[in-house]
C-alpha cells in the first residue's frame, strides 16, 4: 500500500470497490458448492442436497435466490404437478465457473 495514501482515503477505496463487493458474495461457501455442483451440469433442488451434503434446504433455496439475482443461475420450472424445477450455470456463472476452477483444483492439492 502507498504510504502517502492516508490509511482513512484507501480504506474507502477498497471498500467503494465493486470487485471488493463481488468476492463479498462468492466467498460465501454455500455459493463456491452450488456453483461447483452445477459446473457439472443441470440439477434439480434434490440432486444439489445430495451433492451438498452438508447443506440444509433452506441455505440452498437462499442461496439459490441469491445466485439467481445476481444472474449466474437459471431456474427453470416446468409448470408440472408434481412440480419439476431445475437449476442451471448461466453463462455468466460458467464464466465465473472457469474462475474458481482453479481454486477448486488448488485446494484439492493442498489440503493437509
């Protein structure tokens, strides 16, 4: 950090930065398992529990909300009884995808 920069004037920077706010919202670890269970393709709510072991339904159906606003999911509902809806990257989330691959990949050789 420049050291001429008083600490107060880069402190709001970092926060006033819109990349600082992004990696606010994918580093919720719900968010980095849903978009590496749909990297692998389509699912439907039932598929990602079971992938997400750890995940209780109502952090996947927030989770899956949230994700769908910010555009990297698409939920798609068939309109049938019973209810058939499944869940998708968009490509914006399969660009992101291709962003956390490798820390996915990272992780996986070094975790001790």
């Amino acid at each position: 950090m420049d050291s001429t920069i008083p600490l107060s004037v880069a402190e709001q920077f970092i926060q006033a930065c819109p990349s600082r706010q992004l990696i606010e919202v994918i580093s919720n670890k719900w968010i980095l398992y849903i978009i590496w269970a749909l990297d692998s393709g389509t699912m439907r709510n039932n598929e990602l529990l079971r992938k997400i072991e750890i995940i209780s339904q109502k952090m996947l159906t927030q989770t899956l909300k949230e994700m769908i606003q910010h555009g990297w999911v698409i939920r798609t509902d068939y309109q049938t009884v019973p209810p058939h809806v499944d869940y998708r990257l968009s490509p914006l989330g399969m660009s992101l995808s291709e962003v956390l691959r490798p820390l996915d990949v990272w992780a996986a050789e070094n975790i001790r």
